[in-house]
C-alpha cells in the first residue's frame, strides 16, 4: 500500500494510503429547537462518557475557522451515513459518484455501529431532517473515536481502484476534523472535557456548523436540505430538472399526516455545481445518500448511467463493486477452504431485523427448497454454511433446528464474533490502519464477523440461498456474480 497518496495532484497530511484516507435558511423556530435538542443530547451523551457538564453551551459560528491554513483553496464533501453497514456501503459509492460530479474531496465516514443512527422511512415519508440526521452522525463518529473504536470505511473496503483513478479525491473524517476543527484528534482520547474548556467548545462549533443546525448556507458550510420527501437527484436527464418525479405521497396520506411535500426530480451537477450558491461553500454537507427503487422510481438518487459523462459512466461502473480489503476476502476463503473444505451450500437468513422478523416462513421455505434440490444431486451430508442473527439457543422448533438434529443429511457450519480467525482479522485490520497508536494503543477490534461470513458465501460452489429483501443477500449475489473466490 505504499507510494499512494490520498489527496492525488493536492496538498497530503501524510505519505501513506492508509493514513490519508483521509444545504431556505431554517426558521428561528427549529433554531431554538434545534439548539435545545442539541442541550439535551449533549447531557445524555456526555453523561455517559466521563464528561462533566457545568455550563449551557451557545455556539458561535464567527469564532470558528473553517479550514486549516494548510487546506485552503480545498473543497470538500461530507454526509450522514446510517443504519446497517450495507447500507453505508451504497451510501458511499453514492458519496463517491456525487464528488466525482461536484469535483470536491470526499470525506471518508467511519463504520458506524448498526442502527446508531437511522433515516426513517421514505416511501412513508418518515424521515430524520437532514441538520438532525448529519449531528447524530457527529456525535456518534466524536464517540467512536473517544471509545477507541474507529474504523474507517476504508479499512473495510478496499479503495485503492478508486484513489488511482486521479477523479477521486477523498480524507478520511479522522484526519479531516483536525483540520477543519483545528484541534488536535488525541486530546479527544485523553482529555476528561468540560463544557467551558476551549476544546470542547471548538468541537461543538465544528460539529453544529457541518450539521448546519445554525445557518446551513454560508462560505464555509453548505448544508443541503434536500431530502427523499422532496428530491429525486438525476444527471444529465434532458427536461427532467425541476419537473415532478413519478412517486408522490397519495392523497390519504397527506391528509393523516398532514403532508405538503412535492416530491421533484433535479439535476445534481445544476443544483449543486458550479453555477450555483453552494460552489462557493468549501464543504457541501449532504444527509443521507440512501437510495432504493420504489413504485417505479428512485427514493433518492436515480442516477444509473451517464452517456455524454465518459469519466462518470466509467466510474458508474467501477463503483458498482468495491471489494473488501484483502485481510477479509482471505479469511473468507480461507475458512472456505480449510475448514468447510468440501463443496457446500451458503444460507443467509435474516430473521430478526426488521420487516423481516415476520417473514419467518417464507425465509425457510426458500432454503427448504433449494436443500430438496442439492439431496438428488449430492451425496449426504450436505454442507451448509449459517449466516443468520437467530441465535442458536432459539433454533428449536424452526426448520434451523431440524437442520441441525439431522446430522446424517446436513452438516452445518457457524462463525461467530468469538472464532479466532475473526479476531485475528479484526487485529490485521487495526495493524494495518491509519489510526495513530500513541492514541490508541487500546484500540477495540473491529466487528469483521459479517464480512468474513458474506466472503465465505461468495465461495458456495452448492448454490447460495439470500433472505428476499436484504441488502446483505445482495452484497453476497454481487460478490458471486465478481466471481470473489476465485481470485
């Protein structure tokens, strides 16, 4: 990894690739509430971390200094990644084509735990506000880092096919906060922060003006306040800027929720680029990036190809996979191998997340069906390889636990958080990142047990079964489809 220099053709913090991956005005109404929500979250959140809070806090926005001297002359582009990691994942090969598009530096997130923080529905047009969305991010990201715990998205995917290409510019959260907050990232480590200190309140400044929970236009900030209950993003999509998007909320649910919102589709490069107010804001702060197909149309991002855009088509395709690092294909494979060693079935069963918790039968049946299949064509025991967050404790009585009584057919194989190779491949990717050591010299493993177990299901010879619906089935299918094993 080394010799690549994350900021291609500009100013770099450091030599080595994993060390520099590194939006109407709101009314004074959400001001105040926006403010005091803040109040409120700071004493619950800091509570909880060793903070001590004596003083209400007041941000000044004059006082903070939008970038390092070292920087100037940067633009940049952040936004709110949330929920699940897969979710992240298309999050941020949507972040990648936006500033490719815009041309501003993409800020690189952390992984954020599961569902530390959520959007909402779209379809129900039930969503986080963007300002509220970015600074739950913040603070989640400022906790991550205090707690010992942050990875970046880049030492979980494997960038380098992207920082080649010289269109991609990007820094990781990390090392861009200390520039644009000004602050020294280790003293979040090791200072024991109160509300009246200077470095509390500088890092407060920073995380409310990216938030934009103040004023979200401004030479510095642009927040975005474009959601997925207004705004279908499109490029290059001839008499389409501005007009309205197929899906619009139906007249019953205007009506019980009392909703105004027009949903338009609009031109990303028009709204946001060159020509318009927010070039002149050295960070674009976007909300979600989250997108999916409804109803015939895109919640958020409908942005698939890019005829008369060469660079941008290349990179819409490039962005359609990004593969895990290699310390986690080869653990997958490795247990693939080594362990598994025979031909076998993967079985992705997504149980109790969400809407699929009651899907329970169709899940099973699917899986049942596909076994029926391998037991006329493969002598017994068949291998299946479990990927599912049903506990085993709680196998009884479902078709899981039927598998695993007959073990004359089926023998089945587990990984867990617990495994030794998981452990040891959580530690090759915190010995291998960019955090400084000297500041983390406890740092916690990462949670890798997902990756591992979505590589191992890409190396099924026996055929693969997914959860209907699940971003993590669709990740394996692509991983399949890449032919990942056999590389």
């Amino acid at each position: 990894m080394e010799g690549y220099n994350f900021f291609t053709n500009r100013t770099a913090t450091s030599t080595r690739f994993r060390k520099n991956l590194t939006n109407s005005r709101s009314n004074h109404l959400f001001i105040l509430i926006s403010i005091f929500t803040l109040f409120i979250f700071l004493i619950f959140f800091f509570s909880d971390n060793n903070y001590t809070i004596t003083s209400f806090f007041s941000p000044n926005q004059d006082a903070t200094q939008c970038l390092h001297k070292t920087l100037i002359g940067e633009k940049f582009m952040w936004y709110a990644p949330h929920s699940g990691f897969s979710n992240q994942l298309s999050e941020f090969k949507n972040a990648v084509l936006f500033s490719v598009i815009l041309n501003r530096t993409l800020i690189v997130p952390p992984v954020l735990d599961h569902h530390a923080v959520v959007l909402g529905s779209c379809p129900k047009f039930r969503v986080t506000d963007p300002n509220q969305l970015r600074f739950a991010v913040w603070n989640h990201t400022i906790q991550l880092i205090r707690n010992r715990r942050y990875v970046s998205m880049a030492d979980v995917i494997d960038l380098s096919s992207l920082v080649s290409d010289s269109a991609v510019q990007v820094i990781d959260f990390h090392n861009f906060v200390q520039l644009f907050c000004d602050i020294d990232v280790k003293d979040l480590c090791t200072k024991n922060l109160k509300m009246e200190d200077s470095f509390f309140e500088k890092l407060m400044q920073c995380g409310s003006l990216l938030s934009g929970l103040n004023d979200h236009i401004s030479d510095c900030v642009y927040a975005v306040e474009e959601d997925c209950r207004t705004t279908v993003w499109t490029y290059q999509e001839d008499g389409e800027n501005g007009s309205l998007d197929s899906f619009q909320p139906d007249e019953q649910l205007k009506k019980k929720k009392k909703i105004s919102f027009v949903r338009r589709r609009k031109d990303v490069y028009d709204t946001l680029g060159p020509h318009s107010r927010a070039n002149f804001a050295t960070i674009l702060s976007f909300g979600s990036l989250f997108t999916g197909p409804y109803k015939g149309s895109e919640s958020y991002i409908d942005i698939h190809e890019a005829p008369r855009d060469q660079k941008i088509q290349s990179l819409i395709n490039k962005i359609e996979f990004l593969p895990f690092v290699p310390e986690i294909l080869d653990a997958g494979k490795a247990y693939a191998r080594h362990t598994i060693k025979s031909p076998f079935l993967c079985a992705q069963l997504r149980l109790l997340d969400g809407q699929f918790k009651n899907h329970h039968k169709a899940t099973f049946q699917g899986l049942k069906q596909k076994l029926d299949i391998v037991r006329q064509e493969e002598s017994l025991p068949i291998n299946i390889f479990v990927m599912t967050d049903l506990p085993k404790s709680n196998w009884t009585e479902t078709y899981l636990g039927d598998l695993a009584n007959d073990s004359e057919s089926f023998k089945l194989f587990m990984l867990s958080e617990h495994d030794e190779l998981i452990k040891k491949t959580a530690k090759k990717i915190v010995d291998k990142g960019f955090v400084e050591k000297d500041c983390y010299g406890d740092q916690k493993l990462p949670d890798v047990l997902l990756h591992v177990e979505e590589t191992v299901c890409s190396c099924a010879s026996l055929g693969f079964v997914g959860t209907a619906g699940s971003t993590i089935s669709d990740t394996i299918e692509m991983m399949r489809k890449k032919q990942i094993c056999s590389h």
